[in-house]
C-alpha cells in the first residue's frame, strides 16, 4: 500500500510518498513560491536531489507537477496513480468540530468551512491542498490529519480562558494547542522506550523549532499544551511573540497608529527571536551572532530557555508523576546547550542529563541523554509528522 502525504502552506506544497509496507519513503519533494513569482519545485525520487524552476500560478498545478514527477518514466517511483491508495493531507486547525483524523466527505468539507476565522491563512492553504488532490484524483481516499486533535482531551480548566462564557459559546474562544501531531509521535517513541503502554505514560514533549510548543501528557492524553487559540500564545518562537499580556495590542496599536490585525500581524511575524535579536529567526543565525558577542541575540537564546524551563516546572506540577521529559522538532532535536540549560538547576526534581551524552548526539537519532541515577528519563527524539499522518490514513481507509 503506498499512501501519499500532502501538507499545503500559503505559497507552499511538501509531499512524501510512502510504502506502506515497510513505512519507507520512497519519494518527497517541496513545491515553492506557489502564486509567487521565481516558484520552484525540489524533490528526490530514485537519486540526488533535483530542484526546476516551474511556473506555479495556484495548488491545483503545483500538485499535478507532483503527480507527474511520481509518474515519470525515468524519474518517476509509480507507474500509474492508480497505485497510490489514498492520500492524507495535515491540517492546522480541527477545531471543536474535529477531536480525530477524518475521512473526507462532503459533510466534512462542509463543517471545514466553520472553521475559516479561526486560522484564515493556514485553512485557506490546507483546504487548497485538499481541493487540489480532489480534482486530479477524484476517486482516490482523502484523510486529514488536524494539529489539534491530540490536544483534545485537554480538560474545561486547561482550555478555557477567563473570558464571559456566553463569548466563548458562541465564538467557540478557548485554547485549542498545536503541533499535535508531533507531540503523538514522540509519546509513541517514547513509550517504546519506557516498555510502557501510551496510557500509562506521564511526559512532558517539548518541540522546539521556527514555531514551539510543549505539551503536558497524562497517561497518554494532552492534558495542557502551551500554544492557545493560535499558534502565537505560549514560548517566545521564530517570529511569534508568545505570552504577553494582551493589553499589549491595543497599546502598540495606538502608539503605532495601527489596527488590531495589523498589531497581531507583526506579533506573529516580526517579533521573537528575530524581533529581539534584530538578527534573524534562525537559530543557527543566532548562534553565530552569540559567538561574535552580540547581546540581543544572547538575550533572545535565554528568553526561549528560560520560558522552556518555566514550562516544565508548571507541568510537572500539573502532571504530579513524571516518567519522561521529550526534546523533538529542529532546534529541540539539534541545540544541545539549549536542552541543557532548560534542565540545569532541575537536579533536586529528579532531572538529570548527562551533558557528555547530550554534547555528542549523532544526527537524527533517538537517544535517552539522562543520567543511570535521574528519576526522570530525558530523550531526545527526531519526530516525524508525516509517517504518523500515513499511518492514520492508513489505518482509516483499510476500516
């Protein structure tokens, strides 16, 4: 069985297709600048990496450029579509509609369409995708995958804000988290690791990369995460503010002589590291400016380390028993001084990493980087969002 993933962004389109079989990937590739001037499409199927330069007006001809590569007679992996048995597509944003992967139908697509005003531009994108795979296969399955369904189980107390409750029936206000997918994928990692049922697992997952968030998980169910409504609540990130206090609009709205969505806008792309730094929001940017001395990019590092240990003291405390502590996504997975950072001074709560280990971690793998004598295990864990939405397409079309 092979099982096509697709995950659609404003201007961009990544696929990887999958057997199945042996749950390897057999091709993957990133179409780029769709709608925008210079797009261009960069994939791997049988040898290196090839990158084209191809016109992309919208979603439709940047998946049927996909298609077309997975079909190719010397590039190509398929020999017809028809082998490809359904195709699952990430979403960001389920909702309160949507607590599962889902089948697409007609009245899915329909209660899709509720869900615009809470993530306008990311739901634009996915459903694009979505729309795109209908056309050109129109009888092949469609799964979605949502980023908010692992955070589901989050209790009232957890996801509501302190807002008038008739404001959060009617506009459906509350926390909903993100990054649910990865955050599944590493509890299922880790629970391999502890030789545990998921259900009987306690962790704290913290994935850290452009966009980051933790997640507190009790016998194997999100009970907190720390992103909200959107994605901008929560840790200080690439170019997301995170926490602040939400006067904070209306105040740079006024003396910017700004809207609110204008305000917003710039809370979610100009600010974070970039907007603290004034260097860049990529980490290994970052890095470097820190080794040539500059103090606002040192401050930004710290400002992310100290809200990641912040969080893990709360969770715990949330949690009660802990059995794991996860480092996963780009920067958790790759930074060990900022997975060390975050755990000093935890010595007395039973964490301790084993900073020998944690410095010299092979690439890519799965690595338990606590001490023989830390009460609480620590593992660095790659995720892998794509294979989890294969396996729940997977599990759904053969149902």
């Amino acid at each position: 069985m092979k099982i096509l993933v697709i995950n659609a962004g404003s201007s961009s389109l990544k696929f990887q297709l999958f057997d199945m079989e042996n749950e390897k990937v057999i091709a993957k590739g990133n179409c780029e600048k769709i709608g925008l001037s210079g797009s261009f499409i960069g994939y791997k199927t049988k040898g290196d990496k090839v990158e084209k330069i191809v016109d992309m007006p919208n979603h439709d001809v940047a998946t049927k450029y996909v298609l077309d590569i997975l079909t190719d007679k010397e590039e190509g992996v398929i020999k017809s579509l028809d082998e490809i048995s359904a195709i699952g597509h990430r979403f960001v944003q389920g909702g309160w509609i949507f607590d599962k992967s889902v089948l697409v139908d007609e009245k899915v697509i329909e209660d899709l369409e509720k869900l615009t005003d809470l993530s306008p531009l990311h739901a634009f994108a996915n459903m694009a995708g979505v729309k795109a795979c209908m056309k050109v296969m129109p009888k092949t399955p469609q799964v979605i995958v949502f980023d908010t369904s692992f955070h589901a189980t989050m209790p009232a107390k957890a996801y509501m804000y302190g807002i008038d409750y008739e404001d959060y029936q009617k506009y459906h206000i509350r926390k909903y988290g993100f990054h649910g997918t990865s955050h599944r994928y590493v509890l299922g990692k880790c629970a391999e690791l502890l030789k545990k049922d998921k259900s009987a697992v306690n962790a704290i997952t913290v994935h850290i990369g452009n966009g980051s968030s933790i997640t507190a998980i009790k016998n194997g169910q999100s009970v907190d995460t720390t992103m909200g409504l959107t994605p901008l609540e929560g840790l200080i990130m690439g170019t997301r503010s995170g926490d602040l206090d939400p006067t904070v609009v209306s105040y740079l709205a006024e003396k910017k002589g700004q809207s609110a969505g204008e305000v917003v806008n710039y809370l979610n792309k100009k600010c974070g590291i970039l907007g603290v730094s004034g260097v860049s929001s990529d980490m290994r940017a970052i890095n470097d400016a820190i080794k040539q001395g500059n103090e606002r990019a040192r401050l930004a590092l710290d400002m992310l380390i100290y809200r990641v240990k912040k969080y893990i003291g709360s969770y715990m405390a949330v949690l009660g028993r802990v059995d794991a502590i996860v480092f996963t996504g780009g920067i958790g997975e790759n930074q060990e001084d900022l997975r060390e950072e975050a755990l000093e001074g935890l010595e007395e709560f039973g964490i301790k990493i084993d900073k020998e280990k944690n410095n010299n971690l092979p690439r890519g793998t799965v690595e338990e980087i606590s001490t023989k004598d830390s009460k609480i295990k620590i593992f660095r864990i790659p995720t892998d969002e794509e294979l989890l939405i294969a396996r729940d397409t997977k599990d759904l079309i053969t149902k």
